[in-house]
C-alpha cells in the first residue's frame, strides 16, 4: 500500500479509537445519525447541482432535486417557516448570504460583541469585513451573560441600523427579542437571528422560537445541537416575497455554487429525525447542562451565570483563570480525554490566553448520557483542573465512563451496524 495512504489511515483509525474513549464536550459538535452519515458517502457527493431544483443549470439531476424539495419541506415543517433554504454548505456560508442579501458596504450592522461571545463571522476582520459593513456592538449584561435590553433598544433608536444581528457562539441565554419589538419598528432595521448553536434547541421546543419572536431570518450550522451533517441552513417566514427572492440570490449566486449534496441528503434525514425525536433530545441536553453546571459548581469551578442557573442552552461558559487559565486547563482536560475548547470571556482581551473555557452537553445527551453522568463528568473535570491529579490516570475513568455510551440515540437506528460498516466506533 501507498505509504500516504497508509499514513493517513493510520491516522483517522488512531483519531476513532481516542474519540470513542473520550469526553467529547466541544459545544459546537455533535455525531451524525448512521443512517444520516450514509448518505455522506453517497453519489451525491461527486455530483454537481446549481440552483433550486427545476431550475438547475446541469443535467443529471432527477433524483436530486426529489431529495432537496423533500429537504427543503422538512425543514419548513420543522421550524415552522415559509421559507427554508439547505444549500449553505456551512454557518459561516448562510452567514455570508445574509450579508450578500441584506446589507451593502458601509451599512450599519449592531451585533454583540466577540468577547461576549459572538462568532467570528460577524466580526470586521471575519465574514463581515469582507462586506465592508460598519459594525455597531450592543452593550452586555455579564451577569446576566446576555444583551442588556435597554441599552441595547437606545443603541438601535439612535444609530438606526439596516439589519440587527443576534445569535452567539456562547450562547446561555435566549436573546430577549420580544422586548425590542417597537426598537426594531423605530430603527426600521431587519432582524437576523445566527442561531447556529442552537438550532437543534429551537426545533426541539426549547430555548426561543426566534421567527414567532421578531427574526425576520434565521441563518445556522446544522452539526452544533441540531446533530445533522457539517452543512449549513438559512430560513424565513416572512410572506415578502422580494425579501425571500433577495436572501435565495444571496446564497445562490451570491456565495454558493454546488451545495455539497451529500451533505443536503444528509440533513434530510437529520430533520426527519429531529422531527421524531427532537423534543425529547433537545430537553435532555438543556437539562444535561444545568445538572452539569450545578455539579461543576459545586466541585469549586467558577461557572458564569450562576445566580440565574448557568445556562438555558447546551452550552457553559467555566472562568478557570485561577485554575491556570483556559489554554492550560483545555489541554490538561485533552490529556485525560476530555476535549473542550478554551474561551474568551467578558472580560478578555486575549483570545490565546483566556481566561474561560467553553463546555456543551448536546453530544454527551446523543450518547445517550443523563443528569447522573452529568455529576461524574464533573467529577472528573475536577480531578483534573482542581485536585490535578496526573490526566493520564483520570483518562483511564474517562474510557470507563464513556464504555456504556457508545452509540448514537434520538435516531432511528441507534445500533452499530452502520458504524461497523463505516469502520467508526470499533
Ligand atoms: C459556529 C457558528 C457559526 C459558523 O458555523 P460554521 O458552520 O462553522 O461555518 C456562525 N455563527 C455562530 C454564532 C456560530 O457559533
């Protein structure tokens, strides 16, 4: 055999065996169902699609445009909306489209700020920049770890901004967007919602209803809570239909060109599974998160938010600054098989040494773990950042733990026979 491509088989092998023994808490992951992780290695992904199905530009498409009309209904059933859009090929994409469709260079746009906790993508040296917009951040509620909604309505009466972005990558608590509904009419502004960690949460019934509360679009990954394929979505339910024609333009031609059909094919069973089985996951993994937090504090980590019960999301945001910092307790936590990511916090002003790190229970919960495992999680998070004992042995319990939870729940084939034949998990 070749010896790259041995090498990089060895590799990937070598990458299983440590995820199917660790802790995987980046709250921004999650697994694909097996059925769902078929369709990546599909023909659909050596072919070629532009455009909205009936209106393609290539031959070939048959069957394709079947599966993406079918995509596209379950979407809009899904979130309740007029308008689903599943060609994004990722977050940042359905991001950009938004900006392509919305906004022109030298509009203002207010967004929340990185270090309370947004995405790069709204940032001027990210997807923003790149549309030259001028970028206007909301003042923040650090005790609340959320936009502070009086300053926040002031902010858009006075600078009058052509879109209102929300939605962040530490995302606690749900945006206070009802409260600044007569702001919104007085800026006259559109009202884009990034829900991309937490699109699995809005379909499943919990955290916000972003469309029935102000958003007139909603852009999102589709692999952070919602557990699909790494893709990406856009939706509206505004009956505009100029509106709606200029946000389609905006992905395709705007920023897309083929739109990774396997992927697409992907979602669809992802969608058709969260309609199924959403509600249930998503309140798991909401209550995951509290009894995490709840026994991460009470084992002595600093877990913000606690006066208002951590968190309403998957998500955590732990200061660890007096443990060592971020960077070096995210990688002391690696060493024992739990794989975090560090985190800006509030108060940062570095984000290669922060002082937070970032934690998510949605992919544990699609593991099918519970409040009890939640109390070990956190136990072992200790020994590592509090008690330092040596990561290599806390690794060992690690592996222990993760041995009963090794398959995908919320889906309709949670066995192994898909994995085993994919060569994943063992
Ligand atoms: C993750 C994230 C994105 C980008 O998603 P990708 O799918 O990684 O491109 C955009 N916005 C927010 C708020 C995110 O957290």
């Amino acid at each position: 055999m070749n010896d790259d491509i041995a090498f990089i088989e060895e590799q990937v092998d070598r990458h299983h065996d440590w995820f199917s023994k660790s802790l995987p808490m980046i709250a921004s992951e999650n697994v694909i169902s097996p059925l769902a992780r078929e369709m990546l290695l599909s023909d659909f992904g050596d072919r070629y699609a532009e455009g909205l199905p009936g209106e393609r530009y290539y031959q070939g498409n048959v069957f394709v445009d079947e599966v993406e009309r079918r995509v596209v209904a379950l979407a809009e059933k899904l979130y309740r909306c007029r308008h689903a859009d599943v060609r994004p090929i990722s977050g940042t994409v359905a991001n950009l489209a938004v900006y392509y469709a919305l906004l022109e260079p030298g509009d203002i746009m207010t967004s929340v700020a990185l270090s309370h906790g947004a995405h790069i993508s709204s940032a001027k040296f990210g997807a923003a920049g790149m549309r030259a917009v001028n970028n206007v951040n909301y003042p923040f509620d650090i005790d609340r770890m959320n936009i502070d909604v009086d300053g926040t309505a002031k902010l858009l009466r006075d600078v009058r901004p052509k879109v209102a972005a929300f939605g962040q990558s530490v995302f606690l608590f749900p945006t206070p967007l009802k409260d600044l509904r007569d702001a919104f009419q007085e800026a006259g502004c559109s009202v884009w919602y990034d829900g991309a960690h937490v699109m699995g949460l809005i379909a499943g019934g919990q955290f916000q209803d972003p469309l029935r509360e102000g958003a007139d679009v909603i852009t999102g990954s589709t692999h952070k809570t919602l557990p699909g394929p790494q893709h990406g979505i856009l939706l509206s339910d505004s009956a505009d239909e100029k509106f709606v024609k200029r946000l389609q333009k905006g992905v395709f031609p705007g920023v897309v060109s083929n739109h990774h059909l396997h992927a697409m094919a992907a979602l669809g069973i992802t969608l058709a599974e969260h309609l199924e089985f959403g509600r249930d996951y998503a309140a798991q993994i909401v209550k995951n998160a509290k009894a995490l937090g709840g026994a991460l504090a009470s084992r002595g980590f600093t877990v913000l938010a606690e006066k208002h019960g951590f968190t309403e999301s998957h998500a955590l945001a732990v200061d660890v600054a007096s443990l060592g910092g971020g960077a070096a307790v995210s990688l002391a936590f690696e060493k024992a098989n739990i794989i975090t990511n560090k985190n800006l916090l509030p108060w940062d002003t570095s984000s290669v040494k922060p002082s937070g790190v970032r934690v998510g229970t949605q992919e544990l919960t699609r593991l099918g773990m519970r409040e009890v495992q939640m109390a070990e999680v956190a136990e072992l998070m200790a020994r590592v950042a509090i008690k330092k004992e040596a990561p290599e042995r806390v690794a060992a319990d690690v592996a222990e733990l993760r041995k009963d939870f090794s398959t995908v729940h919320f889906c309709f084939q949670s066995g192994v026979e898909a994995h085993k034949r994919l060569r994943l998990f063992g």
